[in-house]
C-alpha cells in the first residue's frame, strides 16, 4: 500500500488542525512553529487535519494527567517528558526518545506500548510522531524546516496593512503547502514499485 501524505485540503483545514490541538498546545507552552510542524509532519495519519490536532491535544492532555498505568509505561519506555524545571522538553524531543525506545520492538509490540502507555487516541497520534519517517524518508528530518517555514509565514512585518499581511502570509503558507505536496509525490513514485 502506498503511504502518500494526506493532503492539507485547504486553509481551514489546517485551521481547525490548530484550533483543535489548541487547548493542550497552549497548557503545554508549545508555539505555532512546533504546532504546525507537528500537524504537518502527522498529515498521513489522519484523514483531516482536524482530526490531527484532535489527536496531538489527546496526547498532550495524556502527558500532563497519565493514568497510574500510563505514567509506569511511559516510565518503562524511558520517556523524560519535562526537564527539571518541570518544563515540557518539546515535540521534537518526543519523537526522538519514541523513535528511541521502540526502535526494535515488532510492530505489535510498538503497539501495544502505545496504547498502554497514551490509550488509543493518543497512542495513534505518538505513532504518527515516531513513525511518520520510516517509510517516507524525509518527513522527519523536515521537521524543523517546516517549523522555520511556519515561522516565517509569522514574519511579516506588522507596520504593513493588515489585508497585505494575510496574503503575504497566506501565499507563503500554500507554498508550503506545494512543497509538502511535491514530496509526497516523489514519496508515492517509490512506494508504487
């Protein structure tokens, strides 16, 4: 089966991806960069985006309030989620110490760490996170580029009108869109063979 991204269907797409991680995003301290970058690099997993920040808030609300039996599984993979200062150590530091400790492990095995240790919603969503590259390549390594590109489509400068400022930013973000799109055409010609 060909593992194709699934594509951001327009901008409210991605809009409701950030609206419905929002809540947790914002418990968590985490930026639009980490958020949208985040969202991006999950898009195959999810139909919408939508149902992608659903999936990264679940997640995040599992980190901050685990279960007795989810905080010991996310202990016995060797997951340090906050720093000493109680400070949650970032997505990308998630995906790596994911990567980490279920590299392996079968796939049921991977699995049932996941849910043990997020439940079922979220363990889809730390899947997504982990796994996102294995078959795709680049994705994950991309991470931060997408997380940069984010952040730049936020650099417009705010002495400009506002209505230039959202084309600006809106143009930009299509663009990383087509980006995201032209990779997930060079990913679908190998996975076809």
């Amino acid at each position: 089966a060909s593992l194709l991204l699934s594509p951001i269907k327009d901008l409210n797409d991605l809009g409701y991806g950030f609206a419905n991680a929002g809540t947790g995003a914002r418990e968590f301290g985490l930026d639009i960069e980490e958020v949208g970058a985040a969202l991006i690099t999950t898009a195959s997993a999810y139909k919408s985006q939508r149902e992608a920040g659903t999936g990264l808030n679940t997640l995040l609300r599992v980190l901050a309030a685990p279960t007795e039996a989810q905080a010991t599984a996310m202990k016995d993979l060797g997951l340090e989620l906050f720093d000493t200062q109680g400070e949650f150590v970032g997505l990308i530091s998630l995906q790596n110490q994911l990567r980490s400790s279920l590299s392996g492990l079968t796939e049921q095995q991977r699995l049932g760490s996941l849910a043990t240790a997020f439940g079922a919603t979220a363990s889809k969503y730390a899947s997504a996170l982990a796994f996102i590259d294995e078959d795709t390549g680049e994705l994950a390594e991309n991470f931060q580029s997408i997380a940069t590109l984010i952040e730049q489509i936020q650099g417009v400068d705010t002495e400009i009108p506002l209505e230039i400022r959202t084309d600006v930013a809106k143009r930009r973000l299509e663009n990383l869109i087509g980006i995201i799109g032209a990779a997930r055409q060079d990913i679908a010609i190998p996975l076809a063979d």
